[in-house]
C-alpha cells in the first residue's frame, strides 16, 4: 500500500525562524533521548489539553494548532545522523512530546515520516503514542510499514474529572479496539495512565483497564509525571493537588499498585500486565527487554514466564572495561561500576545513560539518583523503605 501523500494545501505550515528562536530550546531542538527511545518532535501544538501534560514543561501548553519546525524529510534526516542513532539498534520515538501523532493534521506527517524511515530498510523499535481517533483507514497505512518494529501505544486514563482531562476516554478506548481488531504487522499496547489514588484507581476503573487489556498486546501501568510546572497549573486552574509534593520521577505510590496486582492476580482474565515500557512493548514483539530490566529482579515478578525466559537468554553482565571505555568517552568522571543490576555511572545525564543501557542492553544508573528497591526508576513519594520507613 503507498502512504498517503501530503498535498500542499494539506501540509502544516513550518514556523519561521524567529518564531523557533522565541520557543524554550528543549522545544526546538527536535531529537531528544528518552528512557524509551530516541525521541523525534518536529511538529509541536496540541488542543487536547490535558491537564497533566509535558508540555507544561515546554512552556508552549498555549500552542493549540500545530505547527512544524522542519519538514518531514529534514526530521529524518536529523534522527539518522544523530550521534546516539543506531539504525536497527536505537528504539525510536515519533510525536510524544508536544502534540498527539494521530490529529488529522499531524497524521500525514507521521505517515511520511514513518514511511521514509521504512523504506531505509530500517528494523528499529517505533514507538507512537496517542489517545485520539484511530480508524480501519489508519490501520491500513501502519500495517504498510514491513521492516519498521512499529508499536502503537494508546493512552487510556479513564478519569472524569474535566478540567484535568477533557479527552473523552471512550475515544482512545474506541482506538485501542480498531487497532487490535486490524493489527498486522504492528502491535498495540494499552498505555494505563496516569493512575492517581483518588482519582482513577477505584474498582471500577480497574475493572475498566481488565476489559480494554483484552484488547491490547500488552498493557502498562504508570503513575502521574508530577513537576513544579505541572502543580503550578494545578494551582492555576483551581484543581485539587493529587500530592503533596512534586518530583523528578513518574509517582506511583505502593498501596495505588498493589491494589491493581490483586486485582491481576484474581482474574486471568486480565492481559499481560508490566511496569515498564519496554517491557510490555518487548512482549508485544516476542523479543527480550531492549532496556535489560531483567537486572532488577523484582520488576519481572508479574511478567509471564516464557517472557521472564527470553530476557534471562538475552541478559548478560557487559564487561567492565568495554562500559569504561565507552562511558569515558562520553565525559563520565568518577568511579565506574557493573553489578548483577545495573551499570552505575557519575558525570552523565539522562541521553549518554540512555545511550549506554540500549548498547549494551543493561541497566544504567547514576550513581547520585540511585533507584530504590521496588520503586525501581520512581519517585518516593507513597513508598517505605524495607525496614517499614518512609523512603529516603
């Protein structure tokens, strides 16, 4: 099938450069690595509105009407020739930042782009993720793509209250269900989030993510993203404060989590369920985690066993001197270690480590922003330490 083309009536408009030089320059600069994957944002602007969302950030939550910074063809170009891009290694990200890849004026674009990354023969993990309207027609383009490992991931909440999300949640579910009814070559996971004790964790909402998990490949469950920038809306807009405090990392507090595991654990029902991205996405494809959670044990305890088997084939401790030499490299300073759990680094932030962890498949961590048992790459806000005390 050929991907539909762009006409140039149809086709976003490209910001000018002034326009890009006043925007916040994380915002400009297109690629950025995330824990999933190297991230492509050529296209910012978004009217969903959700309350919660990064582009508080990014300080362009106003920006309602997309708008490209580039054209399609560039922000290929940008990706490929990336120093941290790995063709057929690097997982990859499209449109997850700053505005939903399947509005009707964004999805050509992605279409283009996917299509242009596919037709380089490229095998990389693509992830898109989204919660608006999917249709059999979509669904006939994504399955077009023959080399690219493509994932959709649809957002699913199930929160009512309005003002925090005004997104209809019966519009992603209604996608998650065209999207596995027609998938092919692609795969889908249902993206659980976020969950806030409170809010949206009720047994009915439980209930509710059973039902669409049976129409996924896999499903994730993840908490609230909640930054300073994210609570000053909050504190805006009049709304309830989910938490007391903010926080660097996703918060999902233990009780919040270990009410969905008995509920998993009651009914067989319920699809396979993960903590991590990659791991349901891993799944979803029949491969081992390409972020080598496998390290932190107790992560895999509600992973099925044949998936448990794959990534334990696939883990394997790098050696020392090959992770110094590489991490040097990158401008890491001090002590270097590998244990049975993760590469432990100083000196790096987020892209070198994301860089490093998807090269050699294992776990890398700083040293100053340790991950505490359980609460493994979460805040720790709602979480004790093992002798019963809240986390330090």
């Amino acid at each position: 099938m050929s991907i539909p083309t762009i006409g140039a009536r149809r086709a976003l408009p490209i910001l000018t450069p002034d326009k890009i030089s006043g925007l916040k320059r994380e915002l400009a600069d297109v690629v950025e690595y995330r824990k999933s994957g190297l991230s492509l944002n050529w296209i910012i602007g978004c009217p969903l509105d959700c309350g919660y969302c990064v582009r508080h950030l990014f300080q362009n939550f106003d920006m309602k009407v997309p708008r490209r910074l580039m054209s399609d063809e560039e922000a290929v170009r940008r990706l490929t020739i990336h120093p941290y891009f790995r063709a057929h290694k690097t997982p990859i990200q499209l449109l997850n930042r700053a505005t939903d890849p399947m509005l009707p004026a964004v999805k050509p674009h992605l279409f283009n782009v996917l299509g242009r990354l596919d037709e380089q023969g490229l095998t990389n993990h693509v992830l898109v993720i989204t919660r608006w309207r999917v249709g059999p027609e979509d669904c006939a383009v994504l399955n077009s793509f023959v080399h690219l490992r493509l994932t959709i991931l649809v957002t699913h909440s199930n929160i009512q209250d309005e003002r925090i999300e005004p997104v209809d949640s019966n519009i992603a579910a209604n996608s998650l269900r065209v999207l596995h009814e027609h998938a092919e070559r692609y795969r889908t996971v249902l993206y659980w989030r976020p969950i806030v004790p409170g809010l949206n964790d009720s047994a009915a909402d439980i209930a509710r993510a059973r039902e669409l998990g049976q129409h996924a490949d896999a499903t994730v469950f993840t908490g609230l993203f909640f930054r300073r920038e994210i609570a000053a809306y909050y504190e805006a807009h009049g709304l309830d404060m989910p938490y007391e405090d903010t926080a660097r990392r996703k918060i999902m507090p233990e009780a919040a989590e270990q009410r969905i595991l008995e509920a998993f654990e009651q009914d067989a029902a319920w699809g396979p369920l993960f903590r991590k991205t990659s791991c349901g996405i891993a799944y979803a494809h029949g491969e081992a985690d390409y972020n080598g959670h496998y390290g932190i044990r107790e992560l895999c305890d509600i992973c099925p066993p044949e998936q448990i088997a794959k990534c334990e084939a696939a883990w394997s401790q790098p050696d020392l001197s090959a992770v110094t030499r590489e991490a040097r490299g990158l401008g890491a300073t001090g002590e270097i270690e590998v244990n049975d759990r993760a590469i432990v680094v100083e000196g790096l932030d987020e892209p070198p480590r994301y860089f490093l962890q998807h090269g050699f498949g294992y776990q890398c961590h700083d040293r100053a922003k340790p991950h505490r048992y359980r609460q493994h790459g979460r805040a720790e806000i709602g979480w004790k330490a093992e002798d019963g005390t809240p986390a330090a």
